[in-house]
C-alpha cells in the first residue's frame, strides 16, 4: 500500500466499476485523469480530496463514490488497509 492509485490500479478500477453497473469504463477513465491533478499518472490522497472538495457534487459523482467505496471495502478482497473511510 503506497498511498496512491497508479495508471494500472485506475484501469481496473474503471473496469471494476463498470463491470459492475457503474457508469461506461471511459467515464471513469476521464474522471480520474481530471483528478489527476499533475498528470503524473498516479492519483494522491491530496489530490483526491482537493478534487472532491473543490467542485460542486452532483448525483452521479456521489454516485460514484459510493461504488468506488463499495469496491475498496467489499469484505475477501486483501485491501482492507485501502478502504476510503
């Protein structure tokens, strides 16, 4: 657990939460290149939740939170330690 979601950890997050009913894996793939704050490819704590704070939410991205929170803390899954509480 290094603290941040690389490219290959957000692929399959995107694939995940579209497998899953959660929106198109390109919708994700875009939203997450946005909170990537300086385009270095990993996605921070810091710059998840400056992203999160700095907009107005609407439904679909509380949305996907939820799923995204679903995702992390679904119980076998070996990444308990990274369940965004």
């Amino acid at each position: 657990h290094d603290g941040v979601l690389d490219r290959g950890e957000q692929s399959r997050m995107a694939a995940v939460l579209a497998d899953n009913g959660f929106g198109e894996m390109q919708e994700h793939i875009e939203a997450l290149r946005e909170i990537d704050a300086n385009s270095d490819g990993e996605i921070s704590r810091d710059e998840f939740v400056d992203w999160w704070t700095a907009k107005e939410l609407d439904r679909k991205t509380k949305d996907l939170l939820t799923a995204v929170k679903a995702v992390y803390s679904h119980p076998g899954d070996g990444r308990s330690d990274d369940r965004m509480d």
